[in-house]
C-alpha cells in the first residue's frame, strides 16, 4: 500500500532531534514520498536541506505563504521569481490568503496570491492553496483571475460540499485531506463522503493539525495513514482503494514520476 504526505512541513525545528526516525517511521507506514511546500525566505534553506537529505523521497516546493507577506513582501515574492530556476520545484506553495491572525496586509496577500497563481501557470506547476478565514476573498481571486489556467490542491481542505463544487468551477483542483477530517464532530466529514475519491489526496501538514489518536501530540507524515483509514470509513471503502486513488492523484498533479 503506498500513500503519499502532499503538505509535510517535515523540515521545520520540531522534527530536529528525531528527523530520521521521523522519517523512518513514515517510511514503515507505507509513505512512498512527501511533497514540501515552501513558506519564505527564512525557512527556504531548511526546506532545500531537507529535499536534499532525502532525494527521490521528498519533493520541494516554493511559494510566499500569506502569513509571510508583510512590509517585505516585494522582496519576498522576487525571492520566488529568482530562484525558481534553481533547481526543479513540484508547485507554487503554499500560497493563499490567511486573514485569521489580522488582515493589515490584505491587499498585498491578494496581491502576491494573484501574481503566484500567475507564476505557477507560467511554468506549468501546480498551487498549494492556503485558505483561512478568506473565502469570500478567495472566491473572489479565482474569478478575476479566470483568464488564467489554474490547478493545484486545496490544503487543508475543510469546506462545504457547495463550496467544493464552487473550486472546480475555477480549475483543476484536488483536495487536501488531513488531520481535521478525524475530529469529532468534522464537518468535512459529510464533504468528504459527497466527494469524488479521484479529487482527494492526503496531507499532514505536520507538524501540526495531528490527526485522531494523537491529537494534542506533534504531528509527523507517519500519520498520514490515519486519514487515510478515516477517508476510507466516511465512503465505505477499503484503506487499499483510497491508498491507490489518491497516491495516483499525487503522482499527477505534481508529476512526480517526471
């Protein structure tokens, strides 16, 4: 059985003294590769050493995260631009808008959120979309940016099924599925069941948003397989299909077999 971790932050500080095993223990729960996505300029070298660590396991990515954009994000997004042709990145990611903490810097996220997706079309890479607390905002992007070929995932998806339906109206978009999914209560639960299995791919996003049963504990790609058990519960199939359908919807929308 082979899953895939599409939004592991396994190069952040909390994975320092057991990066390994961290690893290892993905690696054992069937995890055949892990997607990277980039945040800003201060975490890029941690994120490419890792990539590099574990060659042909983990795929980077590169993108300003909206909780990054702030007085310095002209230099931020040209940091984008210029390495971008570094080295092969597998998407445009994470970006998106986050107005949860403040939106004091919400023209300029609309902004870097709308040249990002421009980015990400130019160079045919998909985008790790970041949504919170913006949706009215991010509906609203996607159709002034209409024009533009979109694709990419939802991470951390936990919207309606309308809402749902609403995304693919503006692209070609999967639906990153995680930790949340296995919360009491969930309302994606009943999205999820509504949802094709072709439009979903698994996530952690460690180390945070830990999945039922180690809510409360750091989070690590390991767990992945616990969503994928939860996804499989909700539709009433195996762990084995849900494994098979969404590793291959990884694989293609950030062609990681290319």
């Amino acid at each position: 059985m082979e899953l895939i971790d599409t939004h592991s932050h396994i190069y952040d500080e909390a994975f320092d003294d057991d990066f390994e095993q961290a690893v290892s223990r993905a690696r054992e729960n069937g995890v055949s590769a892990l997607v990277l996505p980039g945040i800003d300029i201060a975490s890029y070298d941690r994120m490419i050493a890792a990539a590099d660590r574990l060659e042909g396991y983990a795929y980077p990515c590169i993108g300003l995260h909206p909780t990054s954009v702030g007085p310095s994000w002209k230099e931020e997004l040209q940091f984008v631009r210029d390495h971008l042709g570094d080295r092969r990145f597998y998407a445009i990611g994470e970006v998106g808008l986050d107005f949860h903490w403040s939106d004091e810097f919400g023209s300029e996220q609309i902004r870097v959120f709308e040249e990002q997706i421009e980015i990400a079309a130019e160079n045919d890479l998909p985008l790790i979309i970041h949504l919170r607390d913006a949706t009215e905002q991010m509906l609203r992007v996607l159709e002034d940016m209409k024009g533009v070929p979109v694709r990419g995932t939802m991470h951390a998806f936990s919207g309606s099924y309308e809402t749902y339906r609403q995304y693919l109206s503006y692209g070609d978009f999967k639906f990153g599925i995680g930790g949340v999914s296995t919360y009491k209560n969930a309302g994606v639960a009943r999205t999820i069941e509504r949802m094709s299995l072709s439009d979903i791919i698994l996530e952690t996003d460690c180390p945070w948003l830990t999945p039922v049963p180690h809510r409360g504990e750091r989070n690590e790609s390991s767990y992945v397989r616990y969503i994928a058990e939860k996804v499989a519960s909700i539709k009433g199939i195996t762990v084995g299909e849900v494994a098979s359908v969404t590793s291959a919807g990884a694989r293609s929308l950030f062609k990681l077999d290319s």
